[in-house]
C-alpha cells in the first residue's frame, strides 16, 4: 500500500477519536501538521487522510490505529472508580493523568488484538486470585502470596528495593496483567490506578514512587482486581470511621497487600514485634530495619502492625506524618541529584518500564510469529521500526 493512497474511514470514529482526546480541531490540526481545511475534510468524508496520516492521527490521540477503521465509534472508557480522597483529586482528573488512563486502555486494546490474531503471544488472565471482602484480608494476602510465589524468592531480595519491585511485576504479568508505571503525575494525585476488566486487566505505578512503596500499590492494585474492583488510588487510609464503601475497600485493599508482603507467621518471628503490645511507640530506626526486611515500605510495615494489634492508630498517624515528611524530603534529594548529575536511565530504559516488559515482549512475539506487520509493532510501541532493537535490549525482551 502506498503512503499517499488514501483510506476509507467512518468520518464519525475520526472525529470521535479527536474529541475524546481533548482536542478542538485547531489543536489537532497543529499537531498533527495538517491545515484546519484538511482536518475538516476528513472529519465531514470529503477527502479521507492517508495511511501516513491516519497513522500520526492514532499516535496524537492515542488510540490503536485498528481503532480509527471502525466502522462506528466505539463505546469510550467508562470513568474508573475514584478511591482518592487528596484535595482536588476527590473530583477530577489532570490532563496528564486522563492522558494515562488512554494510554493503559490502548495498550489493553492492543492485547485484546493480539489474543485474536497471536494467541500464543499474550498470557492467559485465569490465574488471577480471586478475593471476597467477606474473608479475612490475612486469606487475601495467602492468595496473593501463593499466586506470586513469594515465598519461593530468596530473602536476600527483600533488601534490595529495586530487584523485588522488578521480580514481584514480572511475577504479576506472568498471571496475565499488564503492568505499566507513569510518567509525570505527582504522587500526592495517585499511587495507582487498575482496569479489572476480563481478560487482560492493568495495573499502573506511579513511576515517580520510591520502589518500595510502589511494590505496595503493585500489591494494592493485584488485590483491587481480585475484587473485581478497578480504580484510582491513592491508598489512604481514613482518620475517622469508615463510613462509605470505596474507603473499605481500600482500608481491605492495604490490609491483604500488607499480608501478602509480611505474613503474620514471619513478622512474629522479630523479637522486638513478638513481645510488643498494643501501645508500643515504635520508632522510626525500628520501622526501617523491618522494612529492609520485609520489603515494605515503613509505612506499609507499620500499617501491618496495627492490623496484628501490635501498634495503635494513633501511632500510626503520628508516624505517618513523620514518614511522608522524610519521604518528601529524600525526593527533594533526588532531584537535585539528578540536576546535579544529568544523564540517567535512557529513553529506551524509560519507556520499557513505562509500557512494561510483559506488553513489550508480547507484542514482539506476535511480530517475530509474523502475526502482524512491522508497521502494526511499530505502532503497538509507539517507535520507529529502526529504533526496536534498543527497545527490545532495554525490555530484556
């Protein structure tokens, strides 16, 4: 097919992929470098755009390029559950978060594509645990760390906050999720969010997270599909009563991710926990070493504790303000190291963790099978096609 050949398109679907980009028809027209006249002739049927057009169409509103050859517009994403209770967050969405949502939902359309033309390429989602806020969160966290295998990793790994992150997402995909983690979103907007639709569902970290934390919400957001319960979080926890469903659930959510990660047979085995009661005051240094530990977060180790009647709410909430000030502050850090020292991860490290090795290595299997074009791998990875050797080194793919 030539470049210049054009394509016929439902001018509706065109239009409805611009819109739902947040897009006037100016604005798309600058980006995609095309005249407000030639925008308007593909959106009123009068010249269809190229297949070269139609493809930068499908990168600039993010949507898969199968998509915009609808014959009809399709149902849009509908708004995910809001669990966050931060400020503004309570109600609304950035542009930058809205821009990542899309993201996660195309990259789900892709896998729904390849299960039709590469099914050998995309792994089943049937091996996701399936939880009851009925049942304890000590059988939740069973669950999930039985389907993980967490207690096959070697304790060596709990130390080193980077590799655990790395193995518990490969772990996670291996049951048939894509995991992806964002770029740009402060995380006082969200930790987290996940899709929970069947097949295929989607977890995504907050990129900008220390590792630790974001093997909590990994964790968090496995226990949100075992619910069937995808949204937005922030895995707060409540000051006063919880008095409406979202917060129980994500009070259920913190307390099966906190079993998973510290089972209460393993945590009781420390000293200082076993002998402990109810009001012990732990101190900060305390909750770092069972962190180093157990992988967890401080606060996702006191959170622990509390549920095993070994500290109170009270000492909770006066940790973790401490907490979240030294959390505040080691990020303030790193900026200025990496200001101090520019360089870092490469665009290709980035974007491998951004779009995750499970979808990068699948969408590669389908190509290297020759299920779909070199064209379609391009697209599905949003690089040239000279630039897939440096992704697929960067992906361990």
């Amino acid at each position: 097919m030539s470049s210049s050949e054009r394509i016929a398109i439902t001018p509706e679907v065109i239009t409805w992929a611009r819109e739902s980009a947040g897009l006037d028809p100016d604005q798309a027209a600058h980006r995609l470098t095309v005249s407000r006249a030639t925008l308007d002739g593909w959106e009123s049927g009068e010249k269809p755009p190229t297949i070269k057009q139609l493809r930068k169409a499908a990168k600039a509103y993010r949507r898969p390029l199968a998509v915009l050859l609808l014959p009809s517009p399709p149902t849009d994403f509908s708004p995910l559950q809001d669990y966050r209770r931060s400020g503004a967050a309570e109600t609304s969405m950035t542009p930058e978060l809205v821009s990542e949502v899309k993201r996660a939902l195309t990259q789900r359309e892709v896998f729904l594509e390849l299960d039709e033309v590469a099914p050998t390429s995309v792994v089943s989602s049937d091996e996701i645990p399936r939880l009851d806020q009925a049942e304890s969160p000590e059988v939740g966290g069973s669950r999930l760390r039985e389907a993980l295998r967490l207690d096959s990793l070697p304790h060596s790994v709990w130390s080193r906050p980077g590799e655990a992150l790395n193995r518990c997402i490969r772990a996670v995909e291996e049951l048939g999720v894509i995991v992806i983690q964002t770029q740009g979103i402060e995380i006082s907007e969200l930790r987290g969010f996940s899709i929970s639709e069947l097949p295929h569902p989607v977890i995504a970290l907050n990129g900008k997270d220390f590792p630790r934390p974001r093997l909590f919400t990994l964790l968090h957001e496995l226990a949100h599909l075992g619910l069937r319960a995808g949204g937005l979080c922030d895995l707060h926890e409540s000051r006063a009563s919880i008095s409406t469903s979202w917060d129980g659930t994500e009070h259920y959510c913190n307390a099966v991710a906190a079993s998973a990660l510290m089972p209460a047979e393993s945590l009781m085995r420390d000293t200082t926990v076993a002998q402990a009661g109810s009001t012990y005051d732990w101190s900060l240094g305390e909750l770092r070493q069972l962190s180093a530990r157990f992988g967890a977060s401080s606060e996702a180790v006191l959170l622990r504790l509390v549920s095993l009647s070994k500290a109170s709410w009270g000492t909770y909430w006066t940790r973790k303000d401490e907490l979240e000030e030294e959390y505040a502050e080691a990020r303030r850090h790193a900026r200025e190291q990496q200001r101090e020292s520019p360089g870092g991860p490469s665009y290709y490290v980035v974007k491998a963790r951004n779009m995750g090795h499970g979808y990068i290595t699948s969408v590669l299997d389908a190509f290297k099978s020759r299920a779909i074009t070199s064209l379609d791998v391009a697209d599905y990875l949003d690089v040239r096609y000279d630039q897939l050797p440096q992704l697929e080194r960067a992906a361990g793919a």
